[in-house]
C-alpha cells in the first residue's frame, strides 16, 4: 500500500511519464559542450541576495521572499554513474534500492488514461540496472545516476567531502544561472529556440519529439553552462535538496524537473519549482549534485 501511495502522488505531482523506455537515444550529431575532464569540479557561487520563489507557478512555491545566501561551492555537473561507481568501489555501498526491493521506474502501458499503470515498483530497477533486470550503465558513465535515495546521496557526498545544498542554496545559484533573469524559462530555451536543457518536447505523455536530443536522460554537460558555470540544472533529472517540503513534513525537496517535464504537463524546469519525494523512495529520473563549503 505504500508503495501504491508515493506512486500515485508522482502522477498527482508531475513526476510521471509513459511510453519512454531507459535511457533515450541521443539525436544523431548531438555533442556535448563540457570535456570530461571537468566532471567532477566545482564553481564559487558568491554570496549575495536573492528573491526566493519569484514568478511562482504552482501553490507549493509559495509567496516570493528576499533572502540573503552565504557563499558555496557548487558541482558543475550532476553525479554521474561513473562518479558513483568510483564512490561504492571505494566504499562497498549498498544502496536502497539494492537492499530494500527495487526503485519506481516507467512502463510503456495498454491504459493510459489509467494514471497508476503508467509507473511499478520494479525489483530489479536499482542504479547499476536503471532501466530493470538485464539493463546497465555499460556506454552510460557520463549519465546521471539514478534511482538514489536521500540517504544514498547523502553517503556519496560525506564521501566526496561535501554536501547536499539545502533548497535556498540550490533556488539562489539556478536563478543566478538564468541567461535573462526577467525569464523564469530562460534556463530552459532562449528566444532564438535554441535549447537549453533535456525535458520534454512533444506532447506528454503520448509523444516525445526528442527535439532536445534525447528522448530520456541526457549524459551532462550536453548543454550549454548557465551564466555561473553549471550545467543541467534544469531538466535532465530532479536533484535532492536538503530542505524538508514543508513544516513537520517527512517529505523532502527536490528541485530543477527532469526529462520527463513538458509545457502541457509539468512546467517544473524553473529555479522557483519545488517538487517532494520521501527520504527512502528513489524513481528512474532524481539524482543529485553537491556543494562544499569554502575554506
């Protein structure tokens, strides 16, 4: 029954798709921008003031509000397959997913209108095996890792010496990364069309165009940098924060929308989009990134 509930508040909330099988193909001729040497490496996000939940949408970002952010490291890039593959080598970390059952992930569906068969708790979707038993990250390593629970990140960052941010954190450096700040879209595609970030383009959840270049998630640093240095922020998969999703809830933020997020369902690929996901729950489409702290 728990499993029935989290997964009906991922269609309730935007989280879900159907008819997109693991990972997507890549548009033929697409490159990406950044050098692999670079994965891995963080940016300097200065201190400074921002207006959190500026040009909110939806009900749960709340009222706008002026906060003061203290400076932070921020990765450049989401943590990819190879990254984590590195940390459980090092580490001998198990995953939930691993050890509790399996991970939600999509299925192609004969009753579309039938909003809860468009997901399953799969039993062999875990990050090693994204897309279920016989699946794999072979070709994959510069993916973001998925199916990652909160306490998984959380292990990954003690490792790395760092953190998760917490959703101020995270709110503060995507909207400083917006190419026009009077466009809360703006991370998303430019005036010229050009795009941005990897979300949905078609119409969801019956046509997915891959006009961005990938039809499922998109290896990082496809795109190019927002004008801080970062890449991916929004789009491509949901990142946990740190932040709970509301007073005295066991929920926490996630935040940025992911491939799955299109303009007729789900406009959650703004900085000032917030979305929640239970601490122990991992799905085919949230990873993180981490910060550290200065010196």
């Amino acid at each position: 029954m728990r499993w029935l509930f989290l997964l009906a508040g991922l269609v309730v909330f935007g989280l879900a798709g159907a008819f997109l099988w693991w990972p997507g193909g890549d548009a033929p001729g697409h490159s990406c921008v950044l050098a692999d040497a670079d994965i891995g490496q963080f940016v300097s996000v200065p201190g400074g003031g921002f207006v959190k939940g500026a040009d909110a949408i939806y009900p749960e970002e709340g009222g706008p509000i002026k906060l003061h952010v203290s400076p932070f490291l921020l990765s450049v890039t989401e943590v990819t397959n190879d990254q984590f593959t590195a940390f459980v080598a090092a580490t001998g970390y198990v995953t939930e997913a691993e050890r509790n059952g399996g991970s939600a992930g999509f299925v192609e569906t004969d009753t579309p209108s039938d909003l809860l068969s468009w997901w399953q708790l799969d039993q062999g979707a875990t990050w090693r095996t994204p897309g279920g038993a016989g699946s794999g990250i072979a070709g994959l390593g510069r993916h973001p890792v998925v199916h990652i629970s909160l306490r998984d990140a959380r292990a990954y960052a003690d490792w790395a010496r760092g953190r998760l941010p917490n959703e101020i954190e995270w709110e503060y450096a995507a909207s400083l990364g917006l190419f026009d700040p009077d466009d809360p879209e703006s991370g998303l595609r430019g005036p010229d069309g050009e795009i941005r970030a990897n979300t949905w383009t078609g119409i969801f959840p019956v046509l997915n165009t891959a006009e961005d270049g990938f039809a499922g998630t998109a290896p990082v640093g496809c795109y190019r940098a927002s004008l801080i240095g970062v890449h991916d922020m929004i789009g491509n998969v949901w990142e946990w924060t740190e932040t709970p999703f509301g007073d005295g809830s066991p929920q926490l933020t996630i935040k940025g929308g992911s491939y799955l997020c299109g303009s007729n369902f789900c406009r959650r690929y703004r900085a000032a989009a917030r979305e929640s996901l239970e601490p122990d729950f991992s799905t085919a489409h949230t990873g993180f990134r981490i910060v550290k702290d200065p010196d």
